[in-house]
C-alpha cells in the first residue's frame, strides 16, 4: 500500500488501483454521515476533487491521487457511509481506478513513512 499526504490509501489489484482513506483521516474527521463518490466511467485528473465526504465536524474533498477511469464505486458508503469510520483500510474502500500511469504511486509514502508523517 502507499498513502498519501491528504491521508488516502492505495492499493493495487490486478490492473486497478483501489482508494480510500486512511484509518487517521476517519479518526479525524469523526462520524462520517455522507459520502459521494464518482461516477463509474469518468476520467480523473491527479490532484482533482474526486470525492466528497461529510461528517459531523466537516466536510473534506478527496483528491484523484492518480490520472485514471474510475472503474469501479463502493456503493455501500451510499446507504452506510459510517463504514469509513468502522473499516477505513478494508471495507470502505471508496473508489477503483484504472490507472494511466503506475509510475505516479512513486511519489506516495509507504506504511512506515505514513506513520512517521502523521506520528
């Protein structure tokens, strides 16, 4: 897995990169009440707001971490966006991208950096 500085995760499956945030950002943000994800199909933009997540402290733009075709949505978070703050690393995964460019997760931190980042 590599994470980034905006608190996302990534983890490659196969030709797909899966995406969601980390268990830090969950903890932060508190109780997640809405999540809204991008439309299967659509051609992201690293750095572009991809997804919006609100919870009961505020609201946080997820950013594209990497050029790509969302492939795939975890439309469980729709009817049950709390599950971010149950399994941020497993189950609420938000999005699936097909990647233009592998070579973009380069620039993102392993598990140990993440911790030292956010340590």
């Amino acid at each position: 897995m590599k994470f980034t500085e905006e608190h996302e995760w990534l983890r490659v499956e196969g030709d797909e990169v899966v995406v969601g945030i980390t268990t830090h950002a969950a903890e932060q943000l508190g109780d997640i009440v809405f999540v809204e994800l991008p439309e299967v199909g659509a051609e992201i933009v690293k750095d572009d707001e991809v997804c919006v997540i609100e919870s009961v402290k505020a609201a946080s733009d997820i950013l594209a971490p990497l050029d790509g075709e969302v492939t795939e949505v975890n439309e469980a978070l729709a009817d049950e966006p709390g599950k971010v703050n149950e399994d941020p690393i497993g189950a609420a995964w938000f999005f699936k991208v097909k990647p233009a460019d592998l070579s973009q997760m380069d620039d993102y931190m392993d598990e140990a950096a993440y911790n030292d980042f956010v340590g």
